[in-house]
C-alpha cells in the first residue's frame, strides 16, 4: 500500500468490493475457490501426497499464490479473493486489486523513484498507476510439479526520474512439507499440528546495458500477502528492543496518520497492530528493529500465521515511498503490515482484508546481477495450548497475551 499522509480514498472507492468471510466451516470452502478461479484463469494447483495441504497459483496475475488450504479441499481458504472484481472480468487503467496471499510487486511506490506516478506529474492520485507489469501482464509458466511451479518475466519500466529499467523477473513457488515447516521455523516437531507452507523465490535482474545506481534509482523486490480480516485478528511484530537513537523509531505509523492506542500496542519486544478490515492504517519497522518473521492470531478461525523472509545479516538500504521528492530514498521499511477499511466515514473499503509484508534491500546492480528475496507463509491450527506453545517460542509471548492486546 501507499507510504503518504494524503489519502487515497477517491482510488478506494473506484475498487471497492463486497467482502466473503473465508472461515471454517464459514464461507468459501477452498474448493469453491478453486472452482471460481479455474472458471476464469489457467489455476495451478499444488499439493502434498494426502491433499491435505494445497495452494492455487494463477500465473495470469503475475503468478500470485492466491489461497492455500491445510485441511483438503473442505476446508477454508487463507488468502482473501477479490471474487467480484475478477467476475467483472475488466481491466482498470489504476489498479486491478484481485486479491492473493503472496503477490509480486517492485518498489518504490512514490518519490523522486516512484514506479506508480509519471514522469512531471504530480504527487497526487490522479497521476498515481499500478504499472500494467506488476499488474495486468501474465508471467510464463517454464517449469512446473506436484508441489512447484517455475514463471517468469521480462519487461522494460520507468521511473519518476524518466529511468528506464530493462528487467527480468524469475518467480517460483513451492509447496513445504510440515518437517520444513518445523524446520523453518525452528519449533520441534509438528506431528500433531495441521499446516500448510509455503515459498516464493523472487529473483530481479538488470537486464540492461548499463549498472542500476542510486542517483537515478534503484528497486526492490516487494511481496504483499492479502488474508480474510477477523473481528478478533491480531498482527503480531517482533522486534528488537533498544533506543531510538541507534535503531530509529520502534515503529513507523504515518503511512495514513497516526494509528490510534486502541489498534497498536507496543509491548517490550513486540507491536500488537488489529487486523479487523475496519479501519484503514499501517505500519512499518525498519532492518534494525524488524526480526526475520511477523504473524498474526485469528481466535475465531483458530489459526496462526507466520510470515518469515530472508533478511540479510548486514545492515542494508530500503526503498521509502512517501508522496513527495525526499532527502533519503533509501531509508525505508523492511516489514509492513495494513489493515483495511473504509477511507473515509460512509465509504465502502477495498476489501477489506490485512496484509503482511516484507521487502528485499536494493543494490546497485550491474548487467546481469540479481536480487534475491525469500518470502514464506505458514498457516497453522492446533489446540490453544499447542499454538501457545508456538506463540511463546515465535514471539515469546503467549496466546493469552495476543488475545487480550486489545479487549473489546
């Protein structure tokens, strides 16, 4: 989403959508999901040997992951699906917000670099576009299995600063088996959990003649996971503890004005943030507070989810996105997280839903060098106890404190 003070709420309202709760046994079985998907689109399915664990990928929207599942095909979907939207079966000139728990985008979004606004114009949302690459362009399929598929891209885009970028994406996704999952997330065995993982392997290539650098603008590799909201679904954020004059502000909530007390908490160690689809706000923490995960808890649903990426061990840079031509370009966030709802007072949302989010650092890419970016999702359903058990060794606090973050 959009890094600015000034709202987007004239956007919001163009691709507002009507909202279908993704619960079990509630809602959209993921086979309703598959079902409507394939109807429009060449769906992917991946799976394990029992069809327990299942995620569709549809290469047509940029070779997004667009739900999972962790109990076959009765069982819900995790990603929220813009079901209206692409039963319209149109392409906006703006954006296309089909919906999907792990998609691709570049960065940044605004600024002297932006990728979203064109060249003289002016900060504002009338010159603000999702360029049709990250967007309306189909990725190709090159190599595909029970449990991965393979896609790729090649594209020419500008920037804000009239930079063109001759670019190749590599893009592939792959379904975890749960002895990865405990692995991964260095939790002990899951025998006893239900779970679906799975990753994304994004790989930008400068595929020009000459180097990507700073003074003309650089990118970043950018995955958005977009999840059903819950009344009671809490984002949970650790993060490392210290002052503000060596690691900066714990966290960053201007992105659409500062997030009220009552939806972000800061405890020691962690950032409590609502994921409700109600009422429009995000976050970000820099490299030097973010850890390598975040989550969120749905008590209703029973199920805990964690996003994990490959962060680098040395400091490094991040695009920024304000609206506005800035000092410091390089001085964003790594890991976001935004919360649905409607722009203004009266106003439908986009959704709604809640995202999780991480980025990859830039570099200065010479002809043919790449950028790597790892990002993970894992679903997970088990008893309280068992998922506190995971809570405490995660975020190092228990269920019962996720719960009570924000009693209503």
């Amino acid at each position: 989403m959009i890094k600015i003070l000034i709202p987007v709420a004239t956007w919001f309202l163009l691709v507002a959508c009507s909202t279908t709760e993704n619960s079990e046994p509630m809602g959209n079985t993921f086979q309703e999901d598959i079902d409507f998907l394939k109807q429009r689109s060449d769906a992917i399915i991946l799976k394990n040997e029992d069809g327990s664990s299942q995620i569709v990928v549809v290469p047509e929207y940029q070779g997004r992951v667009m739900t999972s599942t962790l109990n076959g095909e009765s069982g819900m979907g995790f990603g929220w699906i813009n079901y209206e939207k692409i039963r319209e079966g149109t392409m906006d000139e703006r954006f296309n917000a089909y919906g999907g728990e792990d998609r691709f985008w570049l960065g940044p979004e605004g600024g002297q670099f932006s990728l979203f606004h064109k060249k003289g114009g002016k900060f504002t949302l009338d010159n603000w576009f999702v360029p049709k690459q990250l967007d309306a362009d189909k990725f190709t399929v090159t190599d595909k299995s029970q449990d991965h598929v393979s896609m790729e891209s090649d594209f020419n885009i500008f920037n804000y600063s009239g930079t063109e970028f001759r670019v190749g994406v590599k893009r592939s996704i792959r379904l975890l088996a749960m002895k990865e999952i405990s692995r991964i997330l260095k939790v002990g065995q899951m025998d006893d959990y239900q779970a679906v993982g799975f990753e994304s392997e994004n790989h930008l290539i400068n595929q020009g003649d000459s180097a990507w650098t700073k003074e003309t603008g650089l990118l970043s590799i950018w995955i958005l996971g977009m999840y059903n909201p819950g009344n009671e679904v809490v984002i949970v954020i650790p993060y490392y503890q210290g002052g503000t004059g060596s690691l900066g502000e714990i966290v960053n909530d201007s992105y659409f004005g500062e997030v009220p007390p009552d939806r972000l908490k800061i405890d020691a160690g962690v950032v409590y943030f609502m994921g409700d689809g109600k009422y429009r706000s995000k976050i970000g923490l820099n490299w030097m507070r973010a850890k390598d995960f975040l989550g969120s808890y749905d008590p209703e649903r029973n199920v805990l989810t964690v996003v994990r990426y490959n962060k680098p061990e040395e400091k490094s840079e991040y695009v920024k996105s304000m609206w506005e031509i800035m000092d410091d370009p390089y001085e964003g966030d790594v890991v976001n997280s935004y919360n649905d709802g409607p722009p203004e007072p009266g106003a439908k949302p986009m959704g709604p839903f809640y995202e999780l989010e991480t980025s990859s650092p830039v570099k200065p890419l010479k002809p043919g060098e790449e950028i790597v970016h790892i990002h993970q999702t894992f679903h997970i359903r088990g008893s309280e106890e068992q998922l506190n058990s995971l809570t405490e060794q995660l975020f190092e606090v228990k269920i019962q404190q996720i719960k009570d973050a924000f009693s209503r």
